[in-house]
C-alpha cells in the first residue's frame, strides 16, 4: 500500500470509533510521506478530537506551511484556538480562511463569536449579519446577533 492507500485506512479506522488504530495508521502514513499536508491536516483532526490542542495546531501550522491555500487548514486551526479561548489566533485564521473561501456562513459564524470576545462588536455584528445573508438558517449567526443586540440595541443602526 501507498502513503494515500494508509491514510484512507487510518481515516476509514477513526471514523468506525477505533481512533489508536487509525491514528498509527495515519502516523505511518505520515513517516512514508511526512511533506503531505492533507496527511498532517487528518492527524490534527484527530489531535482536536482527542483535545490534544498543541499537537493539533502544530500539524495544522505545517500542513499551511506546506500549503497555505486550503481554507479548511485555516479553518479548524482556527476552531482550536476557539475551543481553547485563543480568540485573536482564531480570527486570524478565520479571516484567511475568508480570504480562501468567502461563502461559507460557519466561518463568518465562528469569527463574529471571536470578535465579540476580543471587543469588536460592530465587526461581530457584520460578521452574524454576512453569515446570515448566505444561510438564514444558521443559527449560531442568529444567536450571536441576539447576544450582541441584546447588549447594545443600537448596534444594527
């Protein structure tokens, strides 16, 4: 089997609950490979899975160095450093992952919610209101729009 053959196994192991199964099947994947982003993009889902925060991002962080064009790289680094109240980290790498892919709701979503927390309300605010107007559906938008004009009413003015 090739590197991909190993990694498609790992992940095929993950998603059927035996995580330490795939995990060594991706590292040795890895091993084979170690220069393939998506391989270490696949081992840092695992690491944020498994609440290994530092691992996580320093897999995220050399699959962007090796390819800093994928949205999703940007994306879930971004979702680690939100899970572990990194706010500012996380809008960085929300906002490249905007500048890769502007219509996704989820990423103006998780970004607004960052904002809130670093004091850009307004910024937020615009954030919820572009998510919404590309999936009226999303909640976590209409929640944070609630959160913020519940604080400030004049905030859409």
């Amino acid at each position: 089997m090739n590197s991909n053959q190993i990694m498609q196994q790992g992940i095929l192991l993950v998603n059927t609950g035996n995580i330490s199964g795939g995990m060594e099947l991706i590292n040795q994947a890895i091993s084979i490979d170690p220069n393939d982003p998506e391989k270490l993009h696949a081992r840092g889902q695992i690491y944020s899975a498994l609440k290994k925060p530092n691992e996580a991002i320093a897999d995220y962080k050399k699959a962007i160095q090796l390819n800093n064009r994928i949205f999703q790289y940007h994306y879930n680094l971004g979702n680690v450093h939100f899970d572990y109240r990194q706010f500012q980290e996380a809008v960085d790498c929300y906002t490249k992952a905007i500048e890769l892919n502007p219509n996704d709701s989820d990423i103006y979503s998780n970004r607004g919610m960052c904002l809130i927390q670093v004091s850009k309300r307004k910024d937020a605010y615009n954030d919820f209101k572009k998510a919404l107007q590309m999936n009226p559906h999303d909640q976590p938008a209409k929640n944070g729009l609630n959160i913020l004009l519940s604080v400030d009413p004049n905030l859409g003015n």
